[in-house]
C-alpha cells in the first residue's frame, strides 16, 4: 500500500512540473518531464517494483562476490581482454593495415577516367616520379612493355597519353 501512495505523489508531483514547464511555453521539457512522470506510476501498476527489488538484491550480492570471489575477477579481466582485442581489431582495420584490406575499403569515386584531367604539352617531360614508376611497371609487366615502347617512338596513337593510361591501369590493379 506504501509502495501505491509512493508511486501515486512522484507521478503527481511530475505532472505539476510538467504543467508549469508547458505554462512557460518550454513544449520540449514539459513532455520530458511528463514522460518521466508517468514511470513511478506505470512500474507500480504493471507489478514491476518487486523485479525491480529482486535485480536491486542480486546487484548487490553481486557485488559482494565480487570484492571476496577472484572468479569474478578472472571472468571481468576476461572481459577486459575481450573488449580491448575488439577495440584493436577495429582500429587495425580502419588504417587499413589488415592483408587483404584493399578488397574490403570501398573505392573512392568510381573507375578512373580513360584520360587524366590535364594532359603535358607536347614534347614536355612529366614532371615528379611518374616516368621512374612508368619504367618500374614496364620492367615488371613485360607483355606490356612493347606497347608502351611503340608509343613512346612516335607509333599510331602517340599522343602522349598512352603513357598515363598504362600507369592508370597499373595503379587501378594494386588498389592505389
């Protein structure tokens, strides 16, 4: 009976509060308030205070095992364990430093264009590392070898972009 009256003034003084919130045009926090109000009231009538009893004895037996009980110490530094390596693992995979990772990270923008956005003059050397790079791939691609020495000797389609169209393709394969 004690447990009714209880439950009966917290939801009536929450409601009160509620009103004078939506008095003041506070809309947002009136109906928090209210919200929470209705709870002491709907716990009671539903019969859940002696569930909620019930989990307040077994926390607190819990509780005391786990100051006296190393089993529960072992189990909560199992738990430890188990969080960090899941916390690891994510952290591995979002650097990317998993094998295989470059199978798992979706691609950026798409397939890259046929052509790059600005092509060199003619008759201008590309500027930074690519040539060195062009050579890299052309000496560990052999096939592809004799097509990018046709179109570096001025044969039919030399416009200066077969070139960058090799490297293209040869990044797009490792994933770059």
């Amino acid at each position: 009976m004690l447990t009714a009256a209880v439950s009966v003034a917290l939801t009536a003084a929450g409601v009160a509060v509620a009103g004078l919130r939506a008095y003041r045009r506070r809309f947002l926090s009136a109906t928090r308030w209210f919200a929470v109000a209705l709870l002491p009231l709907g716990l009671y009538l539903t019969g859940l205070f002696p569930v909620a009893r019930t989990i307040g004895d077994e926390v607190a037996d819990w509780a005391t095992k786990l100051v006296l009980d190393p089993r529960v110490w072992t189990g909560i530094v199992l738990l430890g364990v188990s969080a960090g390596l899941l916390a690891a693992t994510r952290w591995v995979g979002r650097r990317g430093a998993v094998a295989g990772g470059s199978e798992s990270r979706p691609a950026a923008a798409g397939p890259a264009p046929a052509a790059p956005a600005v092509a060199p003059a003619a008759g201008t050397p590309a500027a930074g590392p690519a040539p060195k790079r062009a050579e890299e791939a052309v000496r560990a691609e052999p096939g592809r070898a004799g097509k990018a020495g046709k179109a570096g000797k001025g044969g039919k389609g030399d416009s200066g972009l077969d070139e960058f169209a090799d490297i293209e393709e040869i990044l797009r394969r490792r994933g770059l």
